[in-house]
C-alpha cells in the first residue's frame, strides 16, 4: 500500500547532545535547512523517533528535528530511569532549541508526545508557532484508569487476559505499580519478560486492523518503553490532576491542529473533544475507521494534511 507521505529522505545534521551527567539525547535535522522550524516530539514516553516521522513534513518547506528523549532510542544511557521526568524533558526540548539556534518552531506531538508538546508550549508559549496533536493524551487519572484499569480490556478481552495474567492475583490491584517492580528487577530475564507483556499489550490495541508485527515487538523497544512509561505513569507524568487543560488559557492565542482517531481505544476521543472546547483556535479533525496508531493511513494522511496547513501559520 502507497502511504500518503512526503519522499524518504536523510537528515542533513545530527548528533547527540548532553543535557545532563547522565543523558545524552539524539537529534536529527532534515528538510530545508533555511525552512520555518518544526519539532518531532515521539510518543510512549520511551518510544523513540522512527525514519517514516520525518515524511509527514515537506520538506522543501519545513526544517524539521527529530530527537529521541531520555533513555530512549538512540538516546543513552537506553531505558534510564535516572534523571527522568516531564520537567527534564521540558529543559531538553528548550537545549536542543537553543542548539539548533532555532527561535520559534512549530510543535507536533502524537499520544505521550501530545502531553510533552503541551507541557513544553505552556512552560514556553512564546517560543512556538503552532501545534499539531495526535491521539491525545493528558496524563490524567480518568486515562490511566481507562487504560490499565480494565476499560480498554473490555474492547480486548483476549489481549487484556494475556496482559492481566502476567501478573500474580495479589500485584492486579495495582497494574501500573506491579509491572514498574517488575520492570526494575535486577533479574534481566524478569524484566525483559514484563517489558514484552506489557508492550505488546499497548500494541494489540493501538490498530483497528492489528497486524503480526504489532504482537511482536523489539525487544529492546520494549524494554525502553516499557520501564519509561511506568515509571511516568506511577508518578502522574509528574503533573497536577488536570494541569494540562487547567492552564491551557496560556496557549490558546496558538492555532492548532487535532488529529483523532474515532475508534481510539488508547486513548480516547473524549479526551481530544475536551481539549478543544477549551481552544478556540483548536481544528478537530475524528478520524473515522482509525484507531490510535499513527500509521494507519487514515491517520497518516490527515497529520499530513494539517502540517501542510499549519503552513499558512508559518509566514
């Protein structure tokens, strides 16, 4: 199948920057060098930039960067939790800003990295021109409990049980907190067990249409993911209850795009339905016969559509 995407192409600059003791984070350039300024900001947390994210953005327009965060990726050191919280994330992005020698940029963000892109435009709302959001995701209590509380598993059960049973009857009162122990294990086997539950889990719902790929991960990937999202998820991203929306009045002066699949059962729609009541200039777009993952090609190509019309925002 031909997906609706710009051509392939590689970067023109990259490396990795230290932004603590500890973390040195990957980033990537590509595009037009001399193009208005755009941010990649990947999902999970843990998940990690992918070569098929650059193809979203013109490129003979945009001057697009890409960074893998902390503990991610080819970021290092891989899975660490040390020194990892929304708060360091916010001080990279604005690093690697001042790094690039970029003023303003556009910011794009699908699931956890619609929650980053948020957080970042609120501690920062004048150093951006826009936001495009995928799949969004506030890190909220209500979420959380949709997600790994049993609500998504009454989509999928089949998955749900697989995912449920990994853990004793005495660790299923506390999902969240039984696979972050678990993930923590000095028993590498342990660990590596839980990452691929856990992972494979989030994938068998992120498709409306799963395919065998989505059931196997990397094992590497999950383990980055799988150790980073609990570890976010235990502490509430380290966000107020309803921070996210509760300050949303600091950037809705900023036009924005939503992309929302209507069958998103990571997470939900409602949550993109709330999010723009509060944003005036907030386009919503639901995507019907799409999920949570952005490539299904629905997806792809309506996040295509609103980087070419965040444009007109550029000028």
């Amino acid at each position: 199948m031909t997906l609706p995407l710009f051509p392939a192409l590689e970067p023109f600059a990259q490396g990795h920057l230290p932004v603590s003791g500890v973390h040195r984070v990957y980033w990537e350039s590509s595009g037009n060098p001399d193009g208005a300024a755009a941010l990649f900001i990947h999902g999970g947390p843990g998940g990690g930039c992918a070569p098929w994210n650059r193809r979203l953005f013109d490129p003979n327009f945009w001057h697009l960067t890409l960074f893998d965060q902390r503990g991610c990726g080819r970021s290092t050191p891989h899975a660490s939790l040390h020194e990892n919280t929304t708060a360091d994330l916010i001080c990279d992005i604005e690093r690697l800003r001042q790094h690039r020698g970029v003023e303003r940029w556009l910011i794009f963000g699908g699931s956890w990295g619609s929650t980053l892109a948020l957080a970042y435009a609120q501690a920062h709302p004048d150093r951006v021109t826009g936001i495009v959001l995928r799949g969004v995701f506030l890190a909220s209590r209500a979420e959380m409990s949709w997600f790994y509380g049993g609500g998504a598993g009454r989509v999928f059960p089949e998955a749900w049980r697989l995912f449920i049973e990994h853990l004793s009857p005495e660790e299923r009162s506390d999902v969240v907190a039984s696979y972050y122990k678990r993930l923590r294990s000095s028993d590498p086997e342990r660990a590596a067990e839980a990452a691929m539950a856990w992972t494979q889990w989030e994938m068998s719902c992120s498709r409306l249409s799963p395919d065998d790929a989505t059931q196997h991960p990397n094992a590497r990937f999950a383990l980055s993911l799988a150790r980073i999202e609990t570890h976010f998820f235990v502490h509430d991203a380290w966000l107020r209850e309803g921070q996210l929306l509760d300050e949303i009045h600091k950037i809705t002066h900023l036009p924005c795009h939503i992309v929302q699949g209507r069958y998103d059962m990571v997470c939900p729609p409602i949550t993109a339905w709330q999010l723009a009541e509060r944003w005036p200039k907030a386009q919503l777009q639901m995507v019907t016969h799409a999920g949570h993952s952005a490539l299904e090609p629905p997806i792809l190509k309506a996040l295509v559509a609103a980087t070419e019309a965040m444009r007109t925002t550029q000028l």
